[in-house]
C-alpha cells in the first residue's frame, strides 16, 4: 500500500519541492504552511507519517506534535528545524517526535530515514498487542501505556525502550542492546541519548521504580519495586 505523507512546512519553494520529490518516490503526498493547517488536514484523512517542521506560523511545530500525540494519531512524526543542538533534538523527540532532522539536511537522508518510519509496525505476528508485566501495561496498537490504570505520556521512543526490557523477559539489556533495537539513525546511536531516555521513562513510570541498573549488565524491568 502507498504510503501517505504530510508535509508541513512554510517555506514554500521547500514544501514545493518536497511536494514534487516525494510524488515521483510514489508516497502520497499532502502539503501544508502552517500548523493550523496541518490539524485540520492530519484529522480528514488518513496519514502514515508527518513531515513536521518546527518552526511554524500561526501553530508552531511543537504544538502541532503534542496535538497529534495527545489525539492519538497513528501517524509517525518527523520534525524538520533549523536548530541543530543536542538539546533541541531531546526536546523534539521529548514531545513526541519519531525522528529528527536538522536543516539544512540533504534528501537522500530524509528519504531513508522516511523509509524506516513507514516500515516500523507496532505490532507483529510474534508479539503480544497488549502485555502487562507487574502494574505496567503496553498497547502496542494503540502505542500507549498506562501504570496501574494511570496512563503514562511517554514518548516514542520512551514507550520502545519500555517494549524492549519488557519483551526482555526480567534479563538485562546493555545499552548497545537498547540502541539496536530502538534507534535506526546512526547519528543518535550514543550511550548519552540511552541515558536521557530512560531516566524521562524513570521518572514518568513514578514510584516504586520499575527499570532497574546493575553496572555491567544494563537495564532490566524490576517489577518487585
């Protein structure tokens, strides 16, 4: 099936031409200015991945992202912004994000990276749609989570980390396991960005904690608290 794709973005000689490129790739491609916008046409018609720059008249990015994630919406979200520090990048992918790209980027990278998050399925012939390990619930179709009935805001990638040490069965996940299994963009692939993960999920899961460390051996679900 095509994939559909919408493009936000109020450059408009950027959003033409990523109009144009991503039609010729053969995704289905809607193209928007502004953020307002971007609800509207995310909410009448089914979209696979968003293309989300940050920068936004009328509706900023960073709304827009919280938007769809509090809604629900399926769709993968890659945000596309001229600030390229780490700290920008935590924030984006903190609010929701699937992915990140700095501008000025180059379009065989937006591609691929594309590519991966139209492949990504959240739920698999040999994976459980619902699972719950203590008073922690995953549903990977529905992308969320609860703790003991209290839904958890996680993000994307908090909510893969917690998919990977639960499907880990109680044994420890070093953090080149979690980097494996999570991260697909070589250019996030580093120890530090494992460590912010976990300790927003840390801190998110609440009290008793839930992801244990043991140096040496890495992270593991502890549900005994």
């Amino acid at each position: 099936m095509t994939a559909r794709l919408l493009v936000v973005e109020d450059d408009e000689d950027l959003r033409v031409t990523l109009d144009e490129a991503l039609t010729r790739e053969g995704y289905r491609v809607t193209a928007v200015a502004d953020g307002a916008q971007a609800l509207t046409a995310a909410g009448l018609q089914d979209v696979d991945v968003v293309l989300l720059d940050r920068d936004l008249p009328v509706l900023g990015g960073d709304a827009v992202c919280r938007a769809l994630v509090a809604a629900g919406h399926p769709a993968r979200i890659l945000m596309l912004t001229a600030a390229a520090a780490v700290s920008d990048r935590v924030r984006g992918l903190d609010l929701g994000a699937d992915d990140y790209l700095p501008k000025p980027f180059a379009y065989a990278e937006l591609s691929a990276r594309l590519r991966a998050l139209v492949r990504r399925d959240p739920v698999t012939a040999d994976r459980e749609p619902v699972v719950t390990v203590g008073d922690v619930t995953i549903d990977r179709a529905r992308r969320t989570a609860e703790r003991a009935g209290r839904p958890l805001r996680l993000t994307p990638k908090e909510l893969d980390v917690l998919d990977a040490l639960v499907r880990a069965d109680g044994e420890f996940r070093t953090v080149e396991q979690l980097l494996d299994t999570v991260w697909e963009d070589p250019d996030e692939r580093t120890r530090g960005v494992v460590k912010v993960v976990v300790y927003q999920l840390r801190r998110k899961l609440g009290f008793p904690g839930v992801v244990g460390y043991e140096p040496g051996f890495g992270y593991r679900i502890d549900v005994r608290g």
